[in-house]
C-alpha cells in the first residue's frame, strides 16, 4: 500500500477545541476538543473514502 503524505492546518478554537482542515482533501474539514481528536477525525475522512472505494488525491 503506497503511504501518502498531507498537510493538515490545525487552529485553536476561542471557546475550545481544534478545527482541523486539509486544503488537498477537498471539503475535508473536522474538529476535536483536543488536537489529536481533531487530528484522528481527519484520518477517518480518509479512511471513509477508501471504505466507499471513492478517489483519495494524491
């Protein structure tokens, strides 16, 4: 399986929490009260489209 690598913008939110986005995975937003939450959300975005064998950008 071949590994990709994507940059991922993580903010801190004024009332708590991270939003997590990544520019490459097109309407690929998420959030998280702690940034590996809102950074583990974003691995199952991909791990979404593999399950529904749709196209994961390279």
């Amino acid at each position: 399986m071949k590994e990709l690598t994507y940059t991922i913008i993580l903010e801190k939110e004024e009332g708590g929490g991270y939003h997590a986005f990544c520019p490459t995975l097109k309407g690929c937003h998420s959030q998280g009260d702690t940034y590996e939450e809102a950074l583990a959300n974003i691995k199952l975005y991909l791990e979404s489209l593999k399950a529904h064998n749709e196209e994961i950008p390279v």
